[in-house]
C-alpha cells in the first residue's frame, strides 16, 4: 500500500469561531481512522480530557486601570525570537491531515513568525520541510531507535538541514493503549521520509513504530545527543520535578511539559496540573515549553502565568491544516493570538513578560 494522503489541495483561508467547532469540521472532511488517530487519546481519555478542564482550576484576575493600548505578543525561546509564545508541537504524518502535509504546516508556521518541531515520523524530508519554511526557524523531534546507527544518521540529517534544536520525547518509549487505533487497525501513511534508509518500504502498524524504540532512557542516552549533535537538547513529555531535574543536570537546555496529549499513560494528571511545580523546581534555570490541551487563549494565559516560558500546539493546527492547508495552520495561530491579546488586554497584562508574573486566582 503506497498513498493514505487526505487530499483536499486547497489553500484556503478558513473561518471558526473556536476549537471545538473546528475540530467538528474536519471529522466531517479527514477520513475516519486518520482523524480517530489525530483526536484520540490512550484507554478512557480522561486524562485527555482532563488535559483542557484543568485550566478551570485556576482563574485570572481581571484589571481595568492598566492603560494598555495593544498587548505586546512577542517573546524568544532559546535565543529564537517568535512573534507570540506559542509554537508548532512535533506530530507524525501531517500527510493524514491535508496533501501538503509537514510543508503545509512548515509554511504556516512561518506566516504565523514561530517555530516549526518536525516529527522522526514525518511524511516528507528534513530538506523539502526546510525549503517550505523559507528559513524560518525549525527543530527537530527524535523519538529515539534500538539501532544507534539510525539516531546518528537522523541527527546528522538534522544537522544538515540546519535544524536549531533536538527534541528528545522520553514519554511515547512503549505504545499507549490508543483503542480507536486499535479498533481501526490504523497504519501509518506513507511515506515515513526519515525510514527510507531503513529500506521500510511497507505501511507499519503503531505497534510495529514502537517495537523500534529504545524502551529503557538514561541520562547518558541524553548526554550522548548533546555531545554527537552540538545542537541544543529539549527534553519532551516530563510529568515530573525529579525528572526535570535530572534532565537538566545531564545538560538539557530546556525541559518540555506534557504528556502527549494524554496519548500515552490514561490515569496521569493533566499536564496543567504538573506545570507548577515543575517549574519552581526548575527555577529559571532553563527555559520551560508547555504543552497538552490548550484549546484557548486563556488557557495560554494560565500555562504562562504558572511557569510556561512558551506553549505549543498540536492537534488544533493539524485541523486547520486540513481545512485549509499552510493558510489554515496560520488561522490557527490568529485564533489563538487574537484570543491571548483580548485576555492580556482584560487582565491588565501589556506583554509577556507581565503574564509570566500575573497571579492566578484560586477559588478552592
Ligand atoms: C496526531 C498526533 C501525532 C503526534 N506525534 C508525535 C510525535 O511524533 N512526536 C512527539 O514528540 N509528540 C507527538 N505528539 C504529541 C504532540 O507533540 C503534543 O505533545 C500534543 O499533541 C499536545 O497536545 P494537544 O494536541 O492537546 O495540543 C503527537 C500528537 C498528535 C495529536
């Protein structure tokens, strides 16, 4: 089997009033198993679920006399400046959202002035990826192999392609129980640019994809990234203060909170939920990326006044992608700055600098 694309070759500007409308209208337009692998999460989704309702546990504090014009967006994530704190999070196979697949969302991002992550199991290369983005910055995410010739090779492609950072994701090194994929026998589309070396010439099941990860992390795994690749090391999918910490003694330049999107352990907490104490715990040291359900502005708003340096995003900028290619990957990020503005404008917050130290409201 060659071709799982969804195909629409539209670039096309797209309208919705939130998240959830839009996430509606493209289950009506990705096919079914596609879309089930993008939406879901692991066993009973509820610490998916738990991911979004847990920014309700803290509010914001709203503040009249602060004279603020326009609320400044800007802000810069390991010496990159980006036009507003949030980035593009690194998903396998965009191809499964709109033909244009990782370019489309490469190009957005660069309209949207952020930075592109870009998945071990993307459908295109480093190269073509790196041309649709026009030099605007990247990384890249490596999920880390059994076969210690193919992460060198991958590390080398990375450095070639002029990639500014790795991101080592330490939380997907077994499968989650992904029932909807189960129940659909889901495979991934091809092609898996960076397997070509491999000879990988087949569609490959999730389990197949897992059965090639190193199961067992250590920290000198990390320290051996560093020292091959000379490039900055983002530690992805840490739930846990011990663990930031150790990642950041083995020479993490930044630590990156989540838990994939609750599509990996169900019965964690909301990445919100951790968000907190990781970053007192880390203090300052290196930066902090945040990620995992955030569906609004407001909910930017809290990431970043609860220890968030910068957020990302991941399945919402796959839906725009597929309802708009490149043009509806920066409609995404206009939904969400438009909504961050308003809220930075209604809390009395004329950058990022001042969310970063706005107090939240705790009602319980
Ligand atoms: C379809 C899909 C594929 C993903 N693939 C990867 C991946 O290849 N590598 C990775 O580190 N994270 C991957 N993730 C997790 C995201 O990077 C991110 O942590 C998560 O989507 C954030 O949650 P949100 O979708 O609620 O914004 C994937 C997520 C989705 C939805």
């Amino acid at each position: 089997m060659q071709f799982k694309y969804h195909s629409p070759q539209n670039e096309k500007e797209i309208s919705f009033i939130n998240i959830s409308e839009l996430q509606k209208a493209s289950g009506r337009i990705i096919p079914r198993d596609s879309f089930d692998y993008i939406r879901s999460g692991a066993g009973d989704e509820i610490t998916m679920q738990r991911n979004t309702t847990s920014f309700n546990t803290k509010e914001i504090y709203p503040r009249t006399f602060a004279g603020i014009k326009t609320p400044d967006l800007h802000t810069s994530v390991l010496g990159i400046p980006i036009s507003l704190p949030i980035i593009t999070a690194p998903m396998a196979a965009h191809g499964l959202a709109h033909i244009s697949a990782e370019s489309g969302t490469a190009k957005g991002t660069a309209a949207a002035g952020s930075i592109m992550s870009i998945s071990t199991y993307s459908n295109q290369t480093l190269e073509k990826i790196a041309a649709a983005g026009n030099g605007a910055p990247q990384w890249f995410q490596l999920y880390l192999s059994k076969d210690d010739g193919f992460n060198r090779h991958l590390l080398e492609e990375a450095v070639k392609n002029n990639i500014k950072a790795i991101i080592l994701t330490v939380d997907a090194t077994i499968n989650g129980n992904r029932e909807a994929d189960m129940r659909n026998r889901f495979t991934m589309p091809l092609p898996l640019a960076n397997l070509k070396k491999t000879g990988q010439n087949k569609a490959l099941s999730l389990e197949q994809i897992f059965d090639n990860f190193l199961p067992n992390i250590t920290l000198k795994d990390l320290s051996k990234i560093i020292s091959f690749s000379k490039l900055p090391l983002i530690v992805k999918g840490i739930q846990n203060p011990q663990d930031a910490l150790q990642a950041v003694s083995a020479g993490a330049s930044a630590i990156w909170v989540s838990n994939h999107g609750g599509r990996q352990l169900d019965g964690g907490p909301a990445s919100f939920e951790v968000l907190e104490e990781i970053a007192a715990t880390v203090n300052h040291r290196v930066p902090i990326i945040f990620d995992s359900g955030i569906r609004r502005g407001q909910h930017i708003f809290k990431a970043l006044a609860s220890g968030a340096d910068i957020t990302a995003i991941g399945r919402p900028l796959l839906y725009g992608l597929a309802q708009g290619g490149w043009r509806g990957v920066k409609d995404v990020y206009d939904f969400f700055a438009r909504e961050l503005s308003m809220v930075m404008q209604l809390a009395g917050t004329p950058d990022i600098e001042a969310v970063k130290k706005a107090p939240l409201f705790t009602a319980h």
